[in-house]
C-alpha cells in the first residue's frame, strides 16, 4: 500500500514501576518539533531528549536509575505527525512512584495555592 501513512512508536522494556506514554498533542496552529523541544525545555521538572539519536530517549530503566532522574518527567522522540500539520507525537516516562499521584496531587494543590486558585 504505497500510499499507507503511519505514524508509530515501539519500545520493549521491562517496567517494574513507571509510566510510559505514546501522547499525540494537537494544537491550533502548524508547530515543529523544534518548536516543541524548545517549550518542553523551558518547562520546569522534565528532561528533555532532543531529536538525535545520540540524545537517546526516554526508557523506564534508566528513568529509575537515580534519585534525580526519578523525580523528573522523561520527553522525547518529538516528532512531526504525517497526517495532521498542528500535531506531534511525543513518548513520555516518569517513575510512577516518585513523580505519580501523591507527589503530582501534592505539585497541584501547591500551584494552585500559588496561584490563588483556593
């Protein structure tokens, strides 16, 4: 089927614990991955893998290897999505955890706190 577009991630790992994510983001307007590189990394609490492969990506193993990856979220493999211009794909990992529902609950209320939301 010469005419087959297909956009796909494959990551074989063993997980003991951790979150790992193929995430499709739609935006309003036409953005590159490079655009979204640089956003991600003016985002606090993340490391971001850039697009070459000497970067490397983002997998759980490594992610739970130390404390101070452990408390990051891992982004990388950005790329372009074939069918839709205002859209990306992105993998995503984080050590559920360190970085899961308790500490996320507790970054939440302190932003919100922050931010005069209560």
């Amino acid at each position: 089927m010469p005419g087959l577009r297909v956009a796909a991630t494959a990551v074989r790992v063993p997980v003991v614990n951790g979150h790992s994510e193929a995430v499709h983001v739609s935006f309003t307007a036409p953005v590159t991955p490079d655009d979204a590189l640089a956003a991600l990394r003016a985002a606090p609490d993340l490391r971001v893998y850039g697009n070459d492969p000497a970067d490397g990506y983002p997998m759980p193993q490594p992610v739970c290897a130390s404390p101070a990856e452990r408390r990051l979220v891992h982004v990388g493999r950005v790329r372009a999505d074939v069918d839709e211009p205002c859209a990306l794909w992105l993998w995503v990992v984080a050590d559920n955890l360190t970085v899961g529902a308790a500490l996320n609950a507790l970054q939440i209320v302190s932003l919100a706190a922050e931010m005069s939301w209560l």
